[in-house]
C-alpha cells in the first residue's frame, strides 16, 4: 500500500512533530510505501502496523484512513 509523502508529512505536523515531519520531507519519496519503507518510517515515529488491514483511524482523517500511526 501507497500514501503521498504530503500526508505522512501532513499528520506529523497535525501532531506538533515538525522536526520529523522535515526529515519526511527530505528523506521519503514522494510515494511511500508502507511494507518498503517501514523502517524509516519506524524512525520518524510513524507505526506501521505489521497487518496493514487493520489500519484505523476514519476516511476523515489526515492520512484518509491511516489516522494512529504515529506511534511515539
């Protein structure tokens, strides 16, 4: 599974953490996807659940239903 960079970025703003949200910018690509990219995601503080189907967190929030991640 896919989400635009901006999301991820957009979501660790939403959540006061602009330092990580930067390094997002930086160093993710501009489509991450969320198996390839789970360590550097694990880095910026964004928890990837290991079964990606159980993502909660509603279609209204900042990453359209990937809400939560941010597990730190």
């Amino acid at each position: 599974m896919t989400i635009p960079k901006d999301q991820i970025v957009s979501f660790l703003r939403s959540k006061g953490k602009d330092d990580l949200a930067d390094q997002a910018e930086q160093h993710l690509p501009e489509q991450v996807d969320l198996e390839q990219h789970q360590e550097q995601l694990n880095r910026l503080g964004v928890n990837v659940p290991d079964r990606l189907g159980h993502l909660g967190g509603g279609e209204g929030g900042p990453l359209g239903g990937l809400g939560n991640l941010l597990g730190r």
